[in-house]
C-alpha cells in the first residue's frame, strides 16, 4: 500500500479508500450480474444442457 500510495502521490488513507471504493464497485457490478446470470441458468437448464450436446 506505501508503494501504491506513494506512485500515486497520495496518502496512504487516501489510497486505502480509492482501493475500497474500486472493491465496492466491482464486487457490486459481478453481484449485478451473476445473480441474473444465475437465475437464467436455473430456469434455462434443461435448453442450456440440450444445447450443450
């Protein structure tokens, strides 16, 4: 994190909330998507695994 905050020119605080800030949204942008994703493959299953032969 000192490495990172220092080739940033930021504080370690300050690197440590950007780096949270990025976890947050991309851990919220996959449940946006696998949560649908899955929903598909459960209704679709039987279609998924015909086509799938």
């Amino acid at each position: 994190m000192k490495q990172l905050a220092e080739q940033e020119h930021r504080s370690m605080n300050a690197t440590i909330a950007v780096v949270v800030e990025e976890y947050t949204a991309t851990r919220s942008d996959r449940v946006r998507v696998r949560d649908p994703a899955r929903e598909v493959v459960e209704r679709d299953a039987e279609l998924l695994r015909r086509l799938a032969e």
